[in-house]
C-alpha cells in the first residue's frame, strides 16, 4: 500500500513539473504577456481610427425630427366669435379671448457630401495613418521588450542556480574542514581562534544561501508571470551555453545606418513628425470655407382646429460655411499647431542621436564584456588551482586557516563573478540587438 501511494505522490508530482528551455519562455511570454495584450488593442484602435477617418470623405445620411405643441391667443374687441373656439371667457371690458391648441412637427432626412474642408479630411486620413503606424511599431517594440525582459529573467536564474551551487560546494568545504578542526581542537593541535573563523566563514556562507534563494524565487515568480505558467508548481529550467566571440558577428557601421533608418524608435520618431504636421494641416482647415451638397426630403405640418399645413418636398443644393472673424482663435490654432510640428522635428533628431549614443554604448559593453568573461574565466581557473595547492597546503600543516579560508573564498566569489559576466555577457548582446530591431 505505501508503495502504491509513493507511486500516485510522485505521478502527481510529475504532473506540475515542467522544463523549460529558453526558446519556450520567450515564445510563453510573447503569447501571454499583458503588456503585448494592451498593444494589440491600441493597434486595432489605431485600425478604427484610420477607417473612420476614410468614411470622413464620403457621404452621410441623417434625420431631423422635431415635435412642438403651444397655444395660440386671440382677443376679438367687438366680443365676436370667429370660427370654432375651443374655449370662450369674457372678460371685464366685455371683450372676448380665444384659445386655440396648435402643434405641428417636422421632420427632414438630409444626405450630405463633403466638396470642400479646407484639407480636415485629407489632413485627418494622413493622422490616422501616422498614429496607426505608431501603433503597430509600438506593438512590435513591446514584443522587443517582453523578449529581452524574459532573457534577462531567465538568465538571472540560471545564474543564481549557478551561484547556489558554488555557495552549498563551499558549504561542504567548511563543514569538511570545521569537523576537521574540531578533533585539532580537542588534541590541542590547534587554537580555538581558528575554529571560529571558520564558524564565521560558514555563517556567511548559510547568509549568501539564503539570499541566493530569496532571489531564485523572486525571479521565478517573475518569469510564471510572464510566461503564464502561474499554475506550475515545479518549474525546471533547461541550462544554456552563451556562444564566445560574439562580437564578431556584428558590423558596427552597417548595423548603424540600419538603426537610424529602420529600427522601431527611428520610425515611430519620423511618424511622430507625420502625426503632427497632419494635425497642422487640420489646424489650418479650421480658417477655410467649408461647402457640401445636400439633398433633402422633408418639411413642417402643422394641424389645429383652425387649419392644416403641409409642405413636404424635396430640396438639394449647395451649403457654404465660412467663420470669418473669431478673435484670431484659428489662427492661434494653427500657430500652435505649427510650433508642435517643429517639436517633432526637433525630437526625430534627437532620437537620431540617441539612437547613435545607445548603440554605440551598446557595441562597447558587448566588448567590455566579452573581455571581461575571458578574464573572468582565467581568474576561476587559476583561483581552482590555488585552491587546490593551499587545500593540500593546510592539510599538511603548512598553511594557516586565515590564509586557507581566503583561498576558499576566493575561490567562491570567482565562480560568483564568472557566473555574472556570462549572464551580463548574453544580456548585452541581445541588447545591442534589439537596438537594430
């Protein structure tokens, strides 16, 4: 029977375990990302936007309805009634007041063409293609984003994996070397000083362990959101290998001219420009006649006691609005919308320039750090060797615990710090990438 239920506990167990490779996290996070969610609606938005801004051009139908109901006076001096009175009353100078109830509505169905706006709807469909570029660049750059944030996470863990494996192999270490000197201590081959700095050593060993794992769950917890596995109660990530020489897949000149011209913040910076002078050419519409043709079919029927009124027919023609004096209101709307168009100018020139300055910094850390891994690596080989020689060293008798324990972490924070260049290393490579996209 207890065989039976270890079985069921470890099928369960399997059932919420799960590798993942980084190729799927970053495909996880691409489909599940809230982030790329929201843009995916505003880019459908800016897709609205852009045909509504089309149907401006064409024509429109509309109605026109209206129901009204009053009472019409009427006082007769001679005290005569003329025609049927619904009500009749005297008053005091013997003359006679009449009321009558009259009401009418009308109603009119308008189909209306636009001739001429003075450039609003031209100006309104190039806006709308500029902000609904935007919008899809937007779209494809938070993509981007979501890609490089769950390489950073992912790495990161990886990484911290790495580091707690160095931290528990130095924990082994000491406890190894603490029993050691707990049996020198009771044969008085040693002091009890050298006991204690390898307490210590332990302690801050036990201290970077649970740190290491704080961070490990902190990050894990990221990367379930991002990739939508929250339901996932083991997750196992699959190790990778960061390629060496990188760099010498890059040309630095060629990747340059890409990114002035086609990355995602060169082109959202030039649509910007699109966007506003658009919105200049809709600004100076606003001081320009404005003509349609219509055509229309209604009129006003009326009906009382008294008479009845019809005259329904069908009109069309030419309608002309001009505002020829607002205290410079359109004006000022057109200045201002000019000075933003300049802005905009003035900002696609500056990304221009960050767009140099980033990618440029971004080449120099990939160098950086490619050379920094290399030397990273060295040092952890040798800090092995050395640690390897005081190891046998100590257990000769021939060197202190003082000098023995700064070997060891040594040792230690070169696997620490190779760990970190490597992640740092990848990360700043698709950095340098995603500045091209």
């Amino acid at each position: 029977m207890k065989k039976v239920l270890g079985i069921l506990f470890l099928m369960s167990t399997a059932t919420f375990a799960r590798n993942l490779t980084l190729d799927e996290a970053i495909d996880l996070s691409l489909n599940n990302s809230k982030k790329i969610q929201i843009s995916s609606k505003n880019m459908k938005i800016g897709d609205i936007n852009l045909g509504r801004a089309f149907k401006m051009a064409l024509p429109s139908v509309s109605y026109k309805g209206n129901y009204s109901r009053f009472e019409h006076t009427e006082r007769n001096m001679y005290g005569r009634e003329t025609g049927v009175n619904k009500i009749t009353n005297m008053n005091q100078t013997g003359a006679y007041q009449k009321y009558a109830e009259k009401g009418g509505y009308s109603s009119q169905v308008i189909i209306s063409q636009p001739i001429f706006q003075g450039g609003a709807i031209l100006g309104g469909i190039k806006g709308a293609k500029a902000q609904s570029n935007i919008m899809d660049l937007s779209f494809l750059a938070d993509k981007r984003d979501v890609r490089i944030d769950t390489i950073q996470i992912f790495s990161d863990i990886i990484r911290y994996q790495k580091d707690l494996e160095a931290l528990e192999t130095s924990k082994k270490e000491l406890e190894i070397r603490h029993k050691e000197q707990k049996n020198k201590l009771d044969l008085k081959l040693i002091i009890k000083a050298d006991l204690l700095k390898t307490e210590m050593a332990m302690l801050e060993v036990d201290s970077n362990i649970v740190r290491v794992k704080n961070l490990i769950d902190i990050e894990t917890k990221k990367l379930k959101i991002e990739t939508g596995l929250t339901n996932e109660d083991d997750l196992t990530l699959v190790d990778f290998t960061v390629p060496e020489d990188l760099s010498e897949k890059i040309d630095f000149d060629k990747d340059m001219v890409t990114a002035k011209t086609q990355s995602l913040s060169a082109l959202i910076a030039k649509n910007n420009v699109e966007y506003a002078k658009a919105e200049k050419m809709v600004a100076f519409s606003d001081n320009l006649p404005k003509v349609n043709a219509f055509v229309q079919y209604g009129g006003y029927e009326r009906e009382s006691a008294d008479d009845t009124f019809h005259n329904e027919e069908w009109r069309g023609g030419v309608s002309v609005s001009w505002e020829l004096f607002n205290f410079g209101s359109g004006i000022d709307k057109y200045r201002a919308a000019n000075e933003n168009y300049k802005i905009e100018k003035l900002n696609d020139s500056i990304a221009q320039d960050n767009i140099e300055i980033n990618l440029t910094t971004a080449y120099s850390e990939v160098i950086r750090l490619e050379k920094l891994r290399v030397a990273m690596k060295s040092s952890l080989e040798a800090s092995q060797e050395n640690y390897n020689i005081d190891t046998e060293r100590y257990k000769a008798g021939l060197l202190s615990t003082q000098d023995y324990l700064k070997s060891e972490a040594q040792l230690r924070q070169s696997k620490v710090d190779y760990n970190k260049a490597e992640t740092d290393y990848l990360v700043a490579f698709e950095k340098y990438r995603s500045l091209l996209i």
